[in-house]
C-alpha cells in the first residue's frame, strides 16, 4: 500500500476539502492511503471520517506565525513516515517551502492550485519565486490558476469532480429538508460557503430583504461557517429577517439542501472556479451568479444566470424570483458534465493511473 501526505490548512467541509474527500471516499484503499497534514483541527471538520477510512491527521504548527517549528515538523513527518509523494492543495504560492522541505526529505511534490487570485499578494508572489524548485508536479483546476500560481510553468488540469449521484436532484432529498425546516413548499433562495467576505454574505441579506417584498412567503438558506458570521447575525437582525434567514452552520447534508432549493445565489466578489456552482448544475439548480466569475464554470445549458456585481439588491431579487418562478427540468447532464472533466469516475481513474507510477 502507498500513502500519500496531503497538506491542507484544515479538513473543514468547503469546495478544495469537499474535492479531496469525494477522490479519497472513490479511490482503491487497498492500493492507495491518504494522510493529512493540517494547520489546525475543527469541531465537525473531515477528521473522523478520514479516520474511519484509515487515514492519519497530523497538525502542523502554523506556518506564518512559527515557520521554524512548522518545517522543522513537516520535514521530521515526511522523513519517518517515507511518503514518496506530498501533494499541498493551496489558493496561495506562500505553501511553497512547504513543498520545498517535502522534497528535500525524500518525496515527490505536487502544487495543486485551486483558485485564480487571493487576497495575499505579496506572500504569493515572494512564493512563486521557489515554486519551480518546490514542486516536481504542478496541477490546477483551471489554466487561470495555473497562470496564477505557475506562471508559465507547464502543469496538469485536474478538474474538481463530484460524485453525480450524491448530487442529483432527488424529490427524497428535498422532502428531508422540507420536513426538517417546515418549508410549507416556499420558494428557497440560498448561498453555500464559508462565512468570508470574498463571498459576500452582506450584500447577499440586503438581496434576500428585496425578495421578501415581492416573495412574502420565500425562506432563506446560508450554509457555512466563518470569522464573518457576527456580522452577518447583525445585519439579519437589522433587516428584521431574524426568522426567515437560517444560518445551519457546517452540514454534510449539502445535496439535500440543492434538491430543495429554488435559486443559488452566488455574488462573489472574487473566485477561483467554484465547485459549489459544479454541484448546483449536477443538481439542475438555477443560480445567480455575479459577473466576476469565471465563464469556465458553465458546463451544463440553462442553470447558470449571470448579474453584474454593482447591480442594485432590487434588480438581483428581481432575477432570482423570477428564476424561482419557472419550471425547469430538474434532470442531471450528466454528459455534459462527464465530457467537462468533473465526473469522479474519471478523476478515480486519472490518480489511480498517477498513484500506480509509484510502485514501480
């Protein structure tokens, strides 16, 4: 059996840790073993399921604030525990001593870049620098961030794909939170991820303010967790949506909250490729979504809507009622999808193929 270290800054439910998980619940276990590196352990984070599958987590010391000690660690970890290969699925080049320690302790390194920008520049461009000595593979989600994180360094795509049956629309799946909520079959308006202001949670409540004008009846759906969640609970209050705006916090019951909602709504301020909007299209979900994302992620016809990011709260509620006022087929592409690269079936295969280099 091979094991393969992965580093991420924390196994918590979110679109790169969601990607890892669904290749690492699919893949031959018998053949190939994940473990995980982490800057830090949270309440309701991967952790006990990775265990379940045989999995080890180690926690790291943080890099930015104890380099020293972090490295030191992680060299010492991939030392005793002979990984040939360390993968670090990052949205920042910053990782890349990371990568450079791993290597120098014996493995072979892979930089997966799952996003096109991030808020730290000068940490990511004072990364890119030793990026090329870091890494022996590069990958990405798309050729943006590829060029984001690589320059014009050569690289792998690697779609994040999805299990097509765990996200297809289902009446069973949308009866569970509909029971669960006591909906009364109302129009559902919504946004899954993490409580971070690139997200824009806040301009997203003063939309959902606007909809309840026209849609007296509709409820609303904010799936996630984050440093941005008081201030959220206080414009909601505000706004006097105290009880028709739910925050669930972390779920792993996201399927089933994409079959019973009507409209996704995503005005990104910024984005990488997001994997949520993959998920809603498996899902046949429509979306509204802000002009600053890339038109990469459309692969299915019909669900995808787009808005311009300065348009007034008034004119997206208008769009997303309408959206939530027409019949559509909520029926899975699932060829479109599969010829797009984001089939899991296909992922599997690719790193099974990847993995088996390693034996030889």
């Amino acid at each position: 059996m091979i094991r393969i270290l992965h580093i991420v800054g924390a196994m918590y439910p979110g679109g790169m840790e969601n990607f890892i998980m669904n290749l690492y619940e699919k893949i031959d276990r018998e053949r190939f073993q994940f473990d995980f590196a982490v800057h830090k352990r949270k309440d309701n984070d991967y952790g006990e399921l990775i265990e379940s599958m045989g999995g080890h987590i180690y926690e790291l010391p943080r890099l930015t604030r104890h380099p020293v000690k972090s490295l030191l660690t992680l060299y010492r970890l991939v030392k005793k525990n002979r990984y040939p290969l360390v993968i670090r699925h990052t949205a920042n080049a910053l990782v890349s001593p990371q990568l450079l320690v791993a290597k120098l302790a014996g493995a072979k390194t892979i930089c997966h870049s799952h996003t096109e920008t991030d808020a730290q520049m000068l940490p990511h461009k004072l990364g890119k620098v030793l990026m090329p000595l870091a890494t022996t593979d590069r990958m990405a989600c798309s050729p943006k961030a590829a060029k984001w994180m690589f320059g014009n360094a050569s690289f792998t795509e690697v779609h994040n794909a999805i299990d097509l049956e765990k996200f297809s629309y289902s009446q069973k799946k949308a009866e569970k939170i509909e029971q669960e909520f006591a909906l009364n079959n109302c129009h559902v308006y919504g946004h899954i991820g993490n409580f971070v202001a690139s997200k824009n949670h806040l301009f997203m409540i003063d939309i959902f303010a606007e909809i309840k004008k026209i849609d007296p009846t509709a409820k609303f759906f904010f799936l996630g967790e984050g440093d941005m969640r008081p201030a959220i609970e206080a414009k909601r209050k505000e706004l006097g949506l105290d009880d028709i705006l739910i925050l669930t916090g972390i779920r792993k019951d996201v399927a089933n909250f994409m079959s019973r909602m009507n409209v996704l709504l995503f005005p990104s301020v910024y984005e990488g490729l997001p994997l949520t909007l993959i998920e809603a299209q498996i899902a046949a979900l429509p979306m509204l979504i802000s002009d600053t994302i890339t038109k990469e992620v459309v692969v299915t016809e019909g669900f995808v809507h787009w808005e311009k990011l300065q348009t007034p709260a008034s004119e997206w509620a208008k769009q997303a009622v309408k959206l939530a006022c027409t019949e559509n087929n909520r029926v899975c592409q699932e060829a479109s999808i599969t010829k797009a690269g984001y089939n899991i079936k296909s992922l599997v295969a690719f790193y099974e193929a990847y993995f088996a280099k390693l034996e030889d």
